[in-house]
C-alpha cells in the first residue's frame, strides 16, 4: 500500500487567517480568545469565544461569493480549502478527481436562527433555508469547484475532522482515491454557544487546559484543509509529513463525558500506534484533546499515564484559538504537520498548577526539537475519539 503524504494546508482560525500566521502565532504564545467579540449573543462581552476577526462581507468579497444563502461556516470552509489547493499546486482537474470530505458539526444551522424568525414571517424569508443543512457547506464546495468523486460530510462530534482525514488516508491506500482534500470547519453560533451553556462547561475566563483549576471550555471558530496525496505523486512536491497512523474507538460511556479510565482515548491511541506499527515510546509529541474541562483533561492525562511509560511533551492548543469542535482534529493534525516540517514545539497558555492525580504537566515553552513521530487527539460527544499520528518524511 501507498505511503500517504501531506501537500497541502489551509488554515484560518482567531490566531491568523493563514498557515503562516497561524504557525507565528502559535511560535510566539498568541492567544486569540477574547470577550472582547463581535458576535451577536447576549454572552458576547461577557464570556471569551475565539472569533475570527474577518467579517462575512470581508470573507465574501476576498472569495467572489455574493450567494445570500451562504453561511459563515461554508465562507470559512472556502477560505482555508483556498489555501490548501494552492499550497499543494492542484490543478483543476485534480481538485475534481480528488476525494473531498468535509467535517461539522453544525454546518448551515448556524443560522438556525433566522429560521425560527420565518415561522412567524409572511414575506421576505431568510434566504438561508436553501442551505439549513450539516452538509450544506460540502454540497456548495462540490459545486463551487467542481468535485465529481467521492464526497462525504462526518459528523461525530469534536472528533469529526480527524475521521475526515482517517477516512481520506483509507480511500487512498485501498486504491479508491489518488487524491482526498480533508478537514473541518465550525463558526460560532447562538445553537452551540447557548447548548455549551446549557451542559454549564463553558469558561467565563479563557480556558486553561490541564490545569488544577481549569473551569471549562471557550468556543471558537475555524476551517483548516489537508491535501493528503501517494508517495508516486509526490515528486518534486513540497511534503509537510506522513499520515502513518490512525485509530477510532468509542468508549459508549455517556452522551457527553469520557470514561473514568479513559477507555476511548487509550483504545484511539494504541489503535493508531498499532497501525503505524509504533511503540509507544517512539512518540515524540502529543496534540492533546485538551478541552480545559474537568472531565476531558483528567482522563485524557489517565488514558496518556495508562499507555505511555514517560508520557512525552504535549499541548492543548485550545488555550490559543478555543475549542472549535468539529473543526478541532484538523486544527490540531494541520498543528502537528507544521511542527514536523519545521521540527518545533509550541508552548502551552495558561498553565500554573498540575491536576494532582496525574501530575502532568504540558509543554511550556517553544523549542526546536527533533521530532519524528506526533499525535494528535481528537475526542466527541458520545465517546467517539480518534488519534491520528503524523510522521517525519
């Protein structure tokens, strides 16, 4: 089977609307989460989001869509799915013949909203009814280029945009594909900002990932694209690292909460260094979950102590642009590709005081480091957890 490579990336998150920016960000300790947001909520103000700081005037005029129908997550999907293609020197005609697999949580409900108002209205209705969809913004991506292959849109929660690419690296290596353009995106919305609120786990300070008195999650927002392409196409092409690994588990443990012992993320992780044909201490790395929740860091630090002897180097970069959801495991996959291809590590935000059971405590500073091998997890609602390992070419 074909050895599959990254070519491509696109990313805009609350940290930098490019690849470039973003990895600047992340080298200098930026954090993009602010109360200070312009969004549309009665929270706005008073708790911290990550929000992107171009409008959608600005995202429509510098992408030439003038569609009303367009949400904001399918402007954002556009953005980074831009910069992929181009990084990767696509053609045309092979943006067509490539797999493309998008990832959301919510979609074109982002402005479910505007809908609720149409009950009530006897004229002029939102225009947004034409693209009330979770795969609204993949249906206008397919048209929008052309995409005649294989096209899918995941949703499993916060792990979505890690199956994306699980999924894209599978297609190529049984020979469906030659080509899969994978990732996720998410953009604040009243449904998400008010259901998080609801399930009372958001932070009213910006979040602190695996620290002892961390008080809950921020939402943000962000797309980020991977162009996942064969070792025999990959002449003369810029390489970022390899998809070596993957793994899916689902520890059905709650609706909304990892197991005690962090069964899902554990089975993920050792499923993906199973397919990498790694052991466990070849790891030099790790993009953690990280969500500065009390159940999430707990037992992803238990699931980490249980499979590591010395758990190596980690960060949340959750503490930079916010928990993006189902744009997350791209974020994070596209993170790990970037401190591949320039041997770096980057420093967690906010960390003071380890959890005492676990006793972890992430990486604080940023270093060059010899890096070969780097995990990125990726863990949803309903126990569904993903690890993807990213290897040095």
């Amino acid at each position: 089977m074909s050895r599959i490579f990254i070519t491509g990336i696109g990313i805009i998150t609350s940290i930098g609307n490019s690849t470039e920016e973003n990895r600047v960000a992340l080298m200098n300790g930026v954090c993009g989460i602010s109360n200070k947001t312009k969004y549309p909520s009665k929270y706005s103000g008073v708790l911290p989001f990550g929000e992107i700081a171009l409008s959608n005037d600005e995202l429509k005029s510098s992408l030439n869509i003038h569609d009303e129908s367009v949400t904001r997550a399918t402007l954002l999907s556009v953005h980074a799915f831009e910069e992929a293609i181009k990084d990767a020197r696509l053609s045309s005609k092979e943006i067509s013949d490539s797999a493309f697999i998008n990832a959301t949580t919510v979609g074109g409900m982002s402005e479910t909203e505007e809908l609720y108002h149409d009950i009530s209205a006897t004229q002029n209705a939102s225009p947004f009814i034409s693209s009330y969809d979770v795969s609204a913004p993949t249906v206008f991506m397919q048209k929008h280029y052309g995409i005649k292959d294989f096209a899918n849109t995941i949703n499993t929660a916060c792990s979505s945009s890690a199956n994306a690419i699980m999924l894209g690296a599978r297609l190529i290596k049984n020979g469906f594909v030659n080509k899969a353009i994978v990732g996720g995106v998410d953009c604040l919305s009243k449904m998400t900002i008010n259901g998080f609120n609801a399930l009372q786990i958001l932070s009213d300070e910006v979040c602190k990932p695996f620290d002892a008195d961390r008080k809950g999650l921020n939402l943000g927002e962000g797309a980020a694209f991977l162009v996942l392409e064969k070792e025999e196409d990959c002449a003369n092409k810029k390489i970022y690292a390899e998809v070596k690994g993957y793994g899916n588990a689902n520890d059905a443990f709650h609706a909304s909460s990892i197991s005690d012992n962090g069964d899902g993320p554990f089975l993920a992780m050792q499923t993906a260094l199973d397919v990498a044909q790694l052991n466990a201490d070849e790891i030099d790395f790790i993009n953690a979950h990280g969500t500065a929740t009390e159940n999430n860091d707990l037992t992803e630090s238990r699931a980490m102590l249980r499979l590591f002897k010395n758990v190596p180097r980690f960060v949340s970069v959750k503490a930079n642009i916010g928990h993006t959801l189902g744009a997350a495991g791209v974020i994070g996959a596209a993170y790990s590709a970037l401190s591949i291809a320039y041997q770096e590590v980057y420093p967690a935000l906010n960390f003071k005081n380890k959890i005492e059971e676990p006793g972890l405590v992430p990486n604080l500073q940023y270093e060059q480091k010899s890096l070969k091998h780097v995990m990125a997890n990726a863990f949803g609602f309903g126990g569904n957890c993903t690890s993807l390992i990213l290897s040095k070419v």
